[in-house]
C-alpha cells in the first residue's frame, strides 16, 4: 500500500451521509475510549451487508489504525 492512498478513506468516502454520520459519531465514541458502539462496526445489521464486505471493511479499518 502506497503512503498517498487511504484504503479508510475510499471506503468512507463512498458512504452515504447518513451511514458516514453515524460512523464519524462511533468514531469519535471511539477516540474519546467508549468502547459500547465498536460491536456496532463488526454487526452493521442495519445496513445487511454480506459477511465478506463486514471483513473487508475490519480489515480496512486495522490497516487505517496501523
């Protein structure tokens, strides 16, 4: 992976801006050490997404947090 290019940011970029609200929301929950909606991101029910796009999308997200 090039340094210019942000697998995270592909990925959130694409959402839209009712989904990107509510991951900005767990993502500062996230930051400020509440812990309670990280479930939410490995579950994303809402949404119904297939199981190999809910890995993907962790898999993204442990890259970006490297």
């Amino acid at each position: 992976m090039t340094h210019d290019r942000s697998p995270y940011a592909e990925w959130f970029n694409n959402l839209d801006p009712v989904a990107a609200a509510e991951v900005t929301v767990a993502k500062l929950r996230m930051e400020q050490g509440n812990l309670a909606a990280v479930k939410w991101f490995r579950g994303v029910k809402k949404h119904q997404q297939q199981q190999q796009d809910m890995d993907r999308d962790v898999a993204l997200w442990r890259d970006y947090r490297r």
